[in-house]
C-alpha cells in the first residue's frame, strides 16, 4: 500500500518535473553555440603573437575562471539592471536584456567560453608541429594550414576535456534562477524541486527526482559527445575509441 | 584607533574621503568583511574533507573485491552527474533529517509516536541547526562533491606511482597493506598534486553557495550593504549599489584564485625535491 | 560498521542538545524588510519586530535569540525546526495557516500598495501587457498571480529590496508589495517612485508563526503580547518606527 503511494509520488515528480528540465536544457543549448565560437577565438587569441589580443584574452580567461559563476550572475543582472535606463531603453531592448531566458544564457556563454577557451587553447599548444610544418612546405596560405591542419586537430585533441564542459555546463545552468527574477511559471528543475519540497518536506524524492534528470541527461551529453568523437576520430586506425559514458573530473 | 584615522584622512584629503572612510568601515561594512571567515572555514574545512573522502573513494575504486570496486564507481560517476548545488542543497536536510529519525527511535515515548502528525514526532528529537551546524555540514557537502573529483585524481596518480618500487618494497617483505600506505599513497602525491590544485579551484568557487544554506556568507552581505535604502533610520540612504559589491566579491575570489595558485606552486617545489621525474606539465 | 555511524549520529545529537533549554526561543527574521526588520548601520538586526519580540520574551520570562533566514524558505525552516518562531512582517493568511499556526496579530491589515515610476502612466483598472514584481511566496505573489496572471506578466524576485531595484532600473512597470515597507520606499526616494490607484487589503495583520505543535508556546506569547498591547508598549514601538497608530492601547 505504502509502497505504491510511494511509486506513484515517484512518477508524478517525473511528470511534474519533466517541464522545468527543458528550460535546463534551454539554457544549456542556447549557451553552447554561442560560447563554442567566443571560446575558439579566445583560445587563438591568447595564442596569438599579438601582444595585445593576447592579453586581453588571458585576462578574459582568467578573470572569468577564476571568478565563481554565482558572483558573475549576480554581477550581470545587477550591472544591466543600472543600465536599464540610460542605455537598454533608449535602444528599446530592456524587455529582451534583462529577460533571464535572454541573461541566463549571456552569463553562461561569458562564463562557459572562458573555460572552453582554456580547452582549446591547450589543444591549440599540443597540435603536432611536424603537421603545421608540412602544410606550410606545401606552400599553403596561412588561412588554409588553420582550416586543413590546425582545426581539425584541436578539435580532435580538444573534444574529450570540451564534452566535460558541457556537461558541467549543463549542470550550471542551475544557478540561473538562484540569482534572476523567476517570470510566470518559468522554472528550472532546482527551482521547482525546492517549490515541491516546501510544499510536503520531503526531501529524498523531490531532490532525488531532480538529481535523476540531471544524471540522465549528462549521460546523454556524454553518449552523443561520444559519438562526435568517434567522428572526429575516423581516420585513426588501430587505437580503439571508447564510445562509453567516462566522465573525467577536471574543469 | 579607527576614529582617528578617520579624522585624519579627513584632514587631509577632506570631507568626502573622510566620509566614504567611515561608511565602508561602520559596523555593517565590518560584519561583510568579517563574514569571510565562512568562506575560508568552509573552503579549507571542505577540502579536508575532500581529501579524506577522495582518498577513501580512491581506495575503493583500486580495490581488488569487485563490490568495493563497484561502490567506489558509483560514487564517483553519480556526484560527477549531478550539479553541486543539489548536493549542497540535499545533504543538510537529508542529514538533518536522519538525525532527527535515529533520536526519534531513541528519544521519543512509543505514545508520543503513536499520536504524532508532525515532524519531528516529539520535540526532544527536535535538532536545532545553528550557522556552526550549516558550515560544518556545508564543509561535508563540498568534500563529498569535490572528494570525487579528488578520488579520480588520487586514483590516477596511484597508477601513475612507478611499479618498481612497489615491487621493490614487497621484496623487501613490506605486507600488502604497507606497501600501499607507505609507498604507494606517500609517492601518489607529487603525481596528483596538479590534479589537486585544480580540485582546490573549483571547491574555493563553490564556497560562494553558502547562503543557499542560510549562512551569512561575503554574497550575502554584499547583497545587504548594496541593496538600495530609502529610510534614513537604517542608515545612509543610496541607490542600489549592488553591483559594485559584487564587483569586489569577483575581485575578492580572482585574488584569492591567484594566491592559491602561488601556494601550489610552492607545495610542487617543495613535493618534487628528490624527485627526478617530474615533468612541469 | 553500522555501530560507528550510529555512535557518530548520537554523538552529533549530544553536541546539539544542550542547546534545546526550555528558557531560550529562537525567532526567525529576515533582516531585508525595513522599518520591520533590518541591519542597521552597526551591522545588528534591528526594527520594529526586533524590539517587540525582545518586549514579549522579557514579558513572558524567556530569553529571544534572533535567527536570519532568507525569505522564500523561513516556513520550511520553521517546520524544520531552525528556529521556534517567524517575526518577518508575515500576515496571517488560510493558506498559511494550513502548515503553521499564528499568534494574536501585533500589528493590524495594512493595505497592500502598487508603486511606479513618477510619469509611468499605468491604469489599475485595465492591466494588460504589463510587468508586475512581487516578492516571491508573499501573499501579493499569490494575488498577483490570480487576478494578472492571465494578460500580464509577473516577476518574482527573492527579496523586496530586488523587487524595488528593478522597479527603480524600470524594468518592472508596477510592483505590488506590503503598504508599510513601500511607503517607507516611495516617500524616501524623493519623488522618483509613486503610488498608483488605491490599494488591496489582502491577507489579516501581522503575527508570530509558530509550529502546530507548539500550542504552549502560542499561549505564553499571546498572553505576554496582549500585556504590551494594553500597556502602550506595542503602540509606542508602531509610532516610532511607522508614525501611526494608536491601535491597541484604549
């Protein structure tokens, strides 16, 4: 009797929290577009013999890796919310700046590109020399060595440490309504695990709930980055790539 | 001492300065610089922590009995799986709450149990949670996330210990187990040192979660101090300062990210005398 | 195995009892809700409901110890027993009433007030398309999201002092809140916010919540706080903080 209450509380969670998982993942997929191509020039700018690029790209990095996420929302909210009146409403675009499903994915890009850019920039210093070498030999333009050699290659070498990104990407994306305005019935699945416990007080099935999504689709992240692995990995014979679930630990 | 410091700046560079002075160094701007003191306990407490549950998590994962194995997975990949906060967020009310069932079964009359509707079900089983109780469990939580990501670390560097001289040491007739402990875990360091150092990054950043767990944490009361007052009975009033706050706070951990960085560089030097073998990547 | 986490937990628990004397009752406040609870400029919780609670417990012969929760979780961690009783300007509402108990009021029904920024033009009486702040899980979010819900759209933030930053920064066009914090907000902002049509009564005055169970508890307060009603002393402390009143004393 108790047991299938239990259940049934059980499924019901899923059901309840199944909406707000997908603004997690919103927030998530609106963020890696826009932070992959910011991370890949941050990474070539720190790379770059432009002292000026350069520096400013380590500071960029720095600063934003070695800031908490948490301070950086509350920071952007609180900095855009002073401009509001002189700068976002003369253009007309208040309603969309200060929008959290427009900021929550500005700050996670902000963020998410700095780590990402350390990535690639690792990546970037591992490319093999003898390959750059042989595409310059080959009277390449420097445009093209960047498109046919050094690309694919940092990507290649990149991809695994990235996925972690993501992933850990994904998971911050719960900060996003611990430090924005929570508009109409837009809720994340913190958010709404934590409206779900003050309700009844239990604690072990709404967060357990939570938490089973949250696993679900990190395994997922790591399943299909797997997968793009694999691609990027075609032309290597003989090394055997693993396609599973490995998460590794380092951010 | 402060007065007259304050009398003497204004004396010398004027009212302004003198004032400004004065308002960031009032008892409420005292109490925010004071509030670091959770951010530091808690980091360094959660990374004692850390360690002790990365290396337990490491032990585990390089047991030969496949259950401990299998535990030691599990709980490296379900923490890796799951975002900190929720961890943060959980571990004191699930603990809190299994606190309260264990005095329950101890403390309460089976009367007392048999009519409760609320919980807990009699009020000697009631546990109270003060900012210390929050810390330390905050301290537990940060070292049961970040002791994972320490255990794949340790457990990586445990490989990374060269054979020979662990198979030099059981030749020399140490037991299995001290071969373990005084070879292996005594020379895993200076390999996960690096790995360790990154770990410590991550846990000093997540110490700006405690006042999710009601502690009065440096986010807190710089939310405090920046927000706008209109009523002059709580003191000066301003606009909403709040970013400027929390423009320090970005400063504060960037700092603090920097000095971590010295320190582990100097603990590498230290770790890799003697030591031949040490690449600096 | 399972003796060593159970001999941990029960050492954990002795640490914690002392801690549980009978004399001592620990409030709840929330510290961001001026004149009612706030952090004066010394850093300590100060207000109307610091006082009046320290009032009562010297009544009622018990020692008050003041905790601060953030607003969004103060019932839950009554319920869970951080603290015995909630002083945070919270009305007496039947949705609240259903997980906790209050004691008698300690300060009557104010309106509930809409402000906005002097020139907005906003009409009460056809709202639409608008964004109205409310502080979340007040009874103000709760009226809001019945009656607006459906043609405006309602932002909930964490504390009242971020519900009153936006509406400075524009980003809200109306913000419904408690009649007393506002007015303390509107008249202090020098011209800059104002208030719009008449107000709402929503939810009773304002009280103690406390737990179910603690029905003792609720007896001693009410007793000690109906003394300080009829002696002036709950009075003096409205005038001083909020320029009003009488209200209890005949």
């Amino acid at each position: 009797m108790f047991e299938t209450l239990q259940q049934t509380a059980f499924v019901q969670d899923i059901i309840i929290l199944a909406k707000p998982a997908l603004f997690n993942l919103y927030f998530a997929l609106a963020s890696i577009p826009m932070g992959f191509p910011f991370a890949v020039l941050l990474a070539i700018g720190k790379a770059s013999p432009n002292r000026l690029f350069s520096l400013v790209s380590r500071g960029y990095i720095y600063a934003f890796r070695g800031s908490p996420l948490f301070i950086q929302f509350f920071m952007c909210y609180s900095i855009m919310l002073a401009l509001n009146q002189s700068v976002w409403k003369p253009l007309g675009i208040n309603h969309i700046m200060l929008h959290p499903l427009f900021l929550g994915p500005f700050v996670l890009v902000l963020n998410t590109s700095a780590y990402a850019a350390e990535i690639f920039y690792g990546a970037l210093k591992t490319v093999p020399k003898g390959e750059v070498e042989a595409a310059q030999a080959y009277g390449m333009s420097r445009w093209n060595v960047f498109r046919i050699v050094t690309w694919p290659n940092m990507l290649r070498l990149a991809w695994p440490a990235y996925t972690n990104e993501m992933v850990f990407l994904f998971h911050a994306t719960t900060l996003v309504y611990f430090t924005l305005p929570v508009i109409n019935e837009q809720k994340d699945l913190m958010n709404k695990a934590s409206e779900l416990f003050e309700r009844d007080y239990n604690v072990f099935l709404h967060f357990s709930v939570a938490a089973l999504y949250f696993l679900l689709i990190s395994i997922f992240i790591f399943w299909l980055a797997g997968l793009m692995q694999k691609h990027l990995n075609r032309h290597i014979t003989g090394e055997k790539v693993r396609l599973f679930f490995k998460p590794r630990y380092l951010r | 001492m402060l007065e007259s410091v304050i009398t003497q700046i204004t004396q010398w560079l004027g009212e302004d300065a003198g004032a400004s002075l004065a308002y960031i160094t009032n008892g409420k701007h005292m109490a925010w610089y004071a509030s670091v003191r959770y951010t530091l306990i808690a980091a360094v407490g959660g990374a004692v922590c850390a360690v002790l549950f990365g290396l337990t998590g490491a032990a585990l994962k390089q047991s030969s009995f496949l259950p401990f194995k299998w535990i030691g997975d599990f709980y490296t990949t379900i923490v890796r799986g799951v975002p900190d906060v929720l961890f943060i967020l959980f571990f004191p009310l699930a603990f809190e709450k299994t606190v309260e069932f264990v005095l329950a079964r101890f403390t309460c009359s089976s009367e007392s149990l048999a009519v409760a509707t609320g919980w807990p079900p009699c009020d000697a089983a009631q546990w109270y949670l003060r900012t210390g109780d929050y810390l330390t469990m905050a301290c537990v939580s940060l070292g049961i996330v970040y002791g994972a990501f320490a255990a794949n670390v340790i457990h990586g560097a445990m490989q990374a210990v060269p054979k020979g001289q662990l198979e030099a040491a059981s030749a020399y007739g140490f037991t299995p187990k001290q071969v373990f402990w005084r070879f292996r875990v005594r020379q895993m360091w200076i390999y996960a040192l690096p790995g360790l150092s990154n770990v410590w990054m991550l846990l000093l950043k997540a110490t700006s979660l405690l006042s999710l767990l009601q502690i009065a944490d440096i986010v807190q009361w710089a939310g405090r101090l920046g927000s706008a007052n209109y009523f002059p009975g709580v003191g000066l009033v301003h606009p909403d300062w709040r970013w400027k706050y929390y423009f320090v706070l970005f400063l504060f951990f960037i700092l603090m990210t920097m000095l971590s960085e010295r320190f582990f560089e100097m603990l590498q030097r230290r770790a890799s005398r003697g030591m031949a073998l040490v690449e600096s990547n | 195995m399972k003796r060593l986490v159970l001999s941990a937990v029960l050492a954990v628990s002795m640490l914690a009892a002392p801690v549980m004397a009978s004399d001592t009752i620990r409030l709840g406040t929330e510290g961001a809700y001026a004149p009612y609870n706030y952090f004066d400029d010394s850093g300590k919780i100060a207000g109307y409901e610091i006082d009046l609670g320290n009032a009562i417990c010297k009544k009622a012969g018990l020692t008050c110890e003041w905790v601060v929760n953030e607003w969004d979780s103060i019932i839950p961690n009554l319920i869970a027993g951080n603290y015995d009783g909630i002083m945070a300007g919270m009305s007496i509402t039947d949705e609240r009433k259903k997980t906790i108990n209050f004691s008698d009021e300690y300060y009557p029904v104010a309106p509930s007030l809409y402000a906005a920024a002097a020139g907005h033009k906003v009409d009460l009486s056809a709202l639409k398309g608008k964004k109205i702040g409310v502080q979340g899980a007040t009874v103000q979010a709760a009226f809001a999201e019945q009656h607006y819900a459906a043609d405006n759209t309602i932002l909930s933030f964490e504390t009242f002092d971020q519900s009153v930053a936006d509406l400075m920064a524009g980003n809200i066009d109306v913000l419904l809140a408690d009649g007393d914090p506002l007015t303390s907000v509107v008249e202090g902002s020098k011209g800059a916010l104002v208030f719009v049509g008449d107000g709402v009564a929503i939810g009773g005055g304002v009280a103690i919540g406390l737990r179910k169970k603690d029905v003792e508890l609720a007896k001693k307060l009410n007793s000690a706080l109906a003394a300080l009603k009829s002696d002036g002393t709950v009075d003096k402390l409205i005038k001083k903080y909020f320029e009003k009143g009488p209200f209890y004393s005949k």
